[in-house]
C-alpha cells in the first residue's frame, strides 16, 4: 500500500490547552511551555500549535519557526518533523520541504513526500514513487508502485505486486520477488516469502523465512512471533 497514512493521523490525545514541560537530562531544570499541542523534538528543533497554527521551537523554548502553516483540518497537518535539514510541508494541496529558517527549499509540487534518509526522500506523482534529493532534483525516476525509505544504501521498492531492492542510483540489486520488504537495519532487512525471514545487502536469505512476524533488528538482536497460526 502507499505509505500515505502519516497525513492522517489523529492525535489521540488532544486538549484546548496542552501542557508540554520538557526536561533537561541529568539535571533539575526544566522549562514549562504552553501549547495547543507539541510533538517530539527531531533534528534539534519540535513542532509546536498555536491554536491551529504549526511553528518550531528551539530547546530553549523560543520559535525557530514562527507559527504558519495554517492546519485547515483536524485529520491533516500542514508541517512534519524534520529530517536531514528538511521538514516536509503542505502548501495548496501539494507537497515540498522547508529548512530550518522556515524557508521553502524544494517547492510544494509533489502529491506526496516522505521524510530524508542518507539524502533522499520518496516523493509521488501521477500514483508513482521516486526519490528526490536535499535540492529537490529528481535523483530516481518515479516508476515504482510504492516504496520506502534509504537506509544502509538501499531501499525497498514495489513492481508489479512485488517487492526488491533498488540502490540510490535506482538499479533493483535485489530482485522483486517478495510478498512484502523492509527497510534495512544493521545489514539486514526482513522479507516475506509465505512467512517472515531476513536477507542481507546481497539478497541471499540468510535467516529463514519461518516466522510469522518479525520486527527490526537493535544490537545485534530482533523480536519474532511464531506458532499463532
């Protein structure tokens, strides 16, 4: 499926006045900020609403990004997270990125966009992906039927039902033939045939696919789940 959900979540928890203290590591201070609503910090800086406008703030507290981007909707969010020095926005129905000054950098053109990884992010256009780089210049055409992002110097993508592995040049290294694909974590990525196994960066199988569900691999060590069918 496209992996377009990320413009229709819905904050579980949302209050007309939303308290956000944030805390600094080993130490008594804080600093307490009143918003309408605050995410996570990413790439040093946080999004932030005021009433129904999104900004950014620094870790001091202060507006990096003045709030702007008007949200027209409580099921979609004019501005995300930044990634790589960009942060994707919509402006008139169409997708492009910001920087850090709150300037555009890549035009909102695109019907879709994803966030930057290794310096480059999905876009869609005309219901094909490809991938731009951090200027905006097309890098890999959009011909794929989905796909996601860069990580370890590939990235999966979808072809007719069926899921490889292109590299940044947008070769396919690792052939399509797989139910489903994800991204590549410590040189490994989990691939589904009937059930869940790994390949590594050359697309030989090197844990078998047995398994019901996997999840990604962290130091060296990964979750799986077996025996629920």
């Amino acid at each position: 499926m496209k992996r377009t959900i990320k413009w229709a979540i819905v904050p579980v928890f949302v209050s007309l006045l939303a308290i956000q203290v944030f805390f600094t590591a080993g130490s008594a201070q804080e600093t307490t900020v009143y918003f309408d609503n605050a995410w996570s910090f990413s790439d040093g800086l946080a999004r932030v609403a005021v009433g129904k406008s999104i900004g950014y703030i620094d870790k001091s507290g202060n507006f990096a990004i003045r709030p702007s981007f008007y949200q027209v909707s409580i099921f979609f969010y004019p501005a995300y997270d930044f990634y790589e020095g960009r942060a994707q926005v919509i402006i008139a129905d169409k997708h492009g990125f910001i920087d850090k000054t709150g300037g555009v950098v890549i035009d909102p053109k695109f019907d879709d966009v994803w966030r930057f990884s290794e310096g480059l992010a999905q876009f869609e256009m005309d219901d094909k992906i490809g991938y731009i780089d951090i200027t905006g210049n097309i890098a890999i055409e959009a011909k794929f039927d989905d796909g996601d992002m860069f990580s370890g110097g590939l990235a999966p993508v979808e072809l007719d039902g069926k899921w490889g592995y292109i590299d940044k040049t947008g070769n396919l290294v690792i052939d399509a033939v797989y139910k489903e694909a994800e991204v590549f974590h410590e040189g490994l990525a989990a691939v589904k045939v009937k059930d869940w196994g790994f390949v590594d960066k050359t697309g030989a199988l090197v844990i078998e696919a047995k398994y019901d569900d996997v999840w990604e691999f962290s130091e060296g060590l990964c979750a799986v789940e077996t025996g629920v069918r």
